[in-house]
C-alpha cells in the first residue's frame, strides 16, 4: 500500500481537475451568495469558525473557513499544539466536527488536554493523565456536553501521514475543521527523502487539499532559529519556518506561538494575514488547569 500510494503521490503533479468559471454568470454569483448567507447565519456572523479568541478573530475576519490553509508557527515546546486544541475545542462548542492528527501525542493524550479546555477548570491534565478522576462527577460533567463528533484518529506504527492518507480521514469522517500536528513529522505524497522538497510539496499539497475538500487545515510546523539561542526569546517570523519558506506563500493565516519561559502568558502574533491586518494576543492560560483568560494590554513593550 504504501508503495502504491508513493506511486500515486508521484503521478499527482502530472493530473490537475480544475472547473472554470464565468465571473460574468450573475445567476451563478448570486447563488454562490446565498450560500455564503447561509454559512455566515450558521457561523454566527462568519462563514468560517472563529477562534473565539477576539485579537484573531476580529483581524482575520471569515474565520477558518473551507480552503484555508492556517500555519502555527513556533519553536519547540512553546504551546502550538496547545492553541490548535483550543482551536478544535471552541470549533466543537459551536457545533463543528473537528479532527486532530497527532504525530507526537496519542490520542488519549489529546483527549485529555481537550477535556481540560473544555473542563475550564473542573479537570486537571496532570489527574487525568493517571486516571485520577472521580467516575460520578466526571459522568455527570460529560452528561453536560452536548456536541458532534470529535475525531483523533490512531497512526498505526510505521505508517506514514501523508495528504492522500488526510483526504481518505476528511472522506471517511467529513469534519468541519483538520489539525495536523506537526508536519515535519509528516511525509509528502511523494515520499520524498530530501526534507525540503517533502515540506515544500507537503505546503502546496495540503493548500490544494483544504480547497479541494472545502475545509480549513491547521498546519502545525516548528521554526528554525537563524541566531542560536537568543533569537528563540521572542516569536519566530513565518520565514522561519523550519525546512522549507513555501508554506510562507501557501498559507492564508500564519500566527506565531510563543510562551515566555516561567510564565502562563502564550503570546500569538499575526506573521500574514489574507484577509486583514496583522494582530497580537495574549492568554493568561493555567494549561493544567485549562482556564484561559485573553488579555487586552500588550505585556512587553518594556
């Protein structure tokens, strides 16, 4: 299988569907308005998901909608994965189907840091990651959520994560929103072994996935520091991105993660922005505890 679908990936640059379009169709335009109506009447105001995060959410202006190929940007360990569940979460909490894949947590470990965000409080990560739970009060809290599917799938060992092998998890579970942490973990449809050619083909592929499907892809990437340890005390610039720029032109919306060591303050700052202006935030975020507070006053201008 796997050589049949390095095949296939090979073959892909050699097969492009594409449907034309007459701008002057106003029948058409019309039509595709209405529909925009409807996803913005279903969205609350939006016709992608917003973040519920009020610095991204009032720059970046449709939400994650279908065809947007979204970048967290950040060094190692600095809490990327962290935004793309709370991300996932507040998606869930307005009724979207959300879809993490994981090359470095198992699922159960996702699962636990969702259910400490969606706990706000009421479930500490550190107890539930030894099974420290009262069963009756943990029944009754789940009793309260209401909600669709919330899907993280299980890579099997040795298998590879490629966009072909994405496209058959959005086909067979039609989510409204895909993570997929990271993608230096991750291969091409190629199987490229120069890494990057892998993650300059796996930037182009997964724009062409989340158009094709009609969904936002999160791309999780680590960044590259240019000037040792020093240049990694502030947040990276999305030039940064480890291995290849090419997700620097692909993406729709690259924000920088980035918390300050000893600190709860994740700071997320806007590196490119389609859809309007740059922008940065601040959570005051007890991680263990999942309460998290956006703060409105920039923090470091000292």
């Amino acid at each position: 299988m796997a050589g049949i679908q390095k095949d296939l990936g090979a073959l892909n640059k050699f097969s492009t569907a594409s449907r034309d379009v007459n701008i002057m169709d106003f029948d058409e335009a019309a039509a595709d308005y209405a529909k925009i109506r409807a996803k913005v009447a279903a969205n609350g105001g939006v016709p992608g998901i917003p973040t519920g995060i009020i610095a991204i959410d009032s720059n970046y202006t449709t939400g994650f909608a279908g065809g947007d190929l979204i970048v967290f940007l950040e060094w190692t360990g600095r809490g990327k994965s962290l935004l793309s569940e709370l991300v996932c979460c507040r998606a869930w909490e307005m009724g979207h189907k959300p879809m993490i894949i994981s090359l470095e947590m198992s699922p159960q470990k996702v699962r636990d840091r969702c259910y400490t965000i969606l706990g706000s409080g009421l479930l500490a990560n550190s107890s539930l990651a030894i099974g420290d739970i009262n069963e009756d009060d943990f029944r009754t809290w789940s009793n309260t959520l209401d909600g669709p599917e919330f899907i993280v799938p299980e890579i099997d060992d040795g298998g590879f994560v490629t966009p072909n092998w994405v496209r058959s998890k959005i086909e067979q579970h039609r989510p409204g929103v895909v993570v997929l942490d990271y993608a230096q973990l991750a291969m091409d449809n190629a199987y490229s072994g120069d890494m990057t050619a892998r993650m300059r083909n796996m930037s182009t592929e997964y724009k062409a996935l989340a158009m094709a499907m009609d969904i936002p892809i999160i791309l999780i990437s680590s960044a590259t520091p240019e000037n040792g340890v020093a240049s990694i005390k502030n947040p990276p610039i999305v030039e940064q991105v480890a291995w290849s720029r090419q997700l620097s032109y692909d993406s729709d919306l690259a924000i920088a993660v980035h918390r300050r060591e000893e600190s709860n303050i994740i700071e997320l700052v806007g590196r490119k922005n389609r859809n309007g202006d740059l922008f940065a935030a601040y959570l005051d975020w007890d991680i263990n505890n999942g309460i998290i507070k956006e703060i409105f006053e920039d923090l470091f201008d000292s």
